[in-house]
C-alpha cells in the first residue's frame, strides 16, 4: 500500500517525520502545562484555604 514516490521520496517522508515530531512535542508541552497550571492552582487555593479559614 506505500505508494512509489520516485525522486521525492526523502522530502515526502522527512516532511511526515516533521510533522510526527512537532505534533509530539505540542502534545507534550500542553501536558506539561497542564500539570504545572494543575500544581499552581492547587498551590492558591491552599492559601486561600489558609487564610479564609
């Protein structure tokens, strides 16, 4: 089912290997953002805990 891709070849596959690897790391950086915002936020609301008790 891999279609022939002749003289194009590298540019065709280095071009869905970039897209793989960028998809990757965006996928990894919004989980890493995630569980830091996650940390902070539970961080204030111990505080706010804190202080309103």
């Amino acid at each position: 089912m891999i279609p022939e891709l002749g003289k194009y070849a590298f540019a065709v596959l280095s071009s869905y290997g970039a897209s793989v690897a960028l998809l990757a790391a965006l996928v990894a950086l919004s989980i890493w953002q995630g569980r830091r915002v996650k940390r902070e936020l539970a961080e204030v609301e111990a505080r706010q805990g804190k202080n309103n008790g």
